[in-house]
C-alpha cells in the first residue's frame, strides 16, 4: 500500500514540474480553466461536461507526454539531430491534432449558448 501513495507523490510531483516548466501546458490548462467557468456560466448539460473533460483531459495528457519525448530527446541528443526532430515534431504534431479536434468541440457544444 506504502508503494501505492508513493506512485501519487511521484505523479504529483511530475504535474508540478509540467506547470512550473511547461509553457504549452500552462496555456492548455488556462484553456481548461477558461472553457470550465464558461461551461459553469452557461451551465452546461452533464454530457457535456463530460465531453469537456474527456477532450481536456486527453489535451493535457498528450502535452505531458510529448514534454516526456522532448526530455528523452534532449538526453539522448544534444546537437542537431534530423530523427530526434522528426520525432519531436510527431509529438507536437499529435498534440495539435487533439487541440484542434477539441477547440471543434468546444464550439460545437458552446454555439448554442452564445
């Protein structure tokens, strides 16, 4: 069980370094912030909410994995290095993919309202 809130204290402590370091994620997560006092403002339906999350959560996620490959890369090379740029574009890339689909959404579901 001791092993099991330590596997927290770590994963806290990895959230931490991403929004002290993390300038992609800390405008996410104000994207977050912003989309969840909208959706309170305008008092969204429960699927909805539930949409929101679902699509923040995986924005979050993919910008902490991608910083994750970045951090690999950078230790792995610190010179110029054509695969660790394509690798880390591929990162990014995925991330954009799940921002877009998301800011879609978020129209999508705030359209109504406005």
């Amino acid at each position: 069980m001791r092993n099991f809130f330590r596997g927290f204290k770590y994963a806290f402590n990895g959230i931490a370094v991403l929004i002290k370091t993390g300038r992609n994620f800390k405008i996410q997560f104000l994207a977050f912030c912003l989309v969840s006092f909208a959706g309170i403002y305008f008092q969204i339906t429960t699927t909805e909410w539930l949409i929101i999350f679902g699509f923040s959560a995986l924005v979050l996620s993919l910008e902490a994995l991608n910083t994750s490959i970045e951090k690999i890369c950078d230790l792995y090379s610190t010179g110029r290095n054509e695969n660790i740029k394509t690798i880390k574009d591929i990162a990014a890339g995925t991330v954009l993919i799940a921002a877009v689909f998301a800011a879609i959404v978020g129209v999508i579901i705030f359209w109504k309202y406005i």
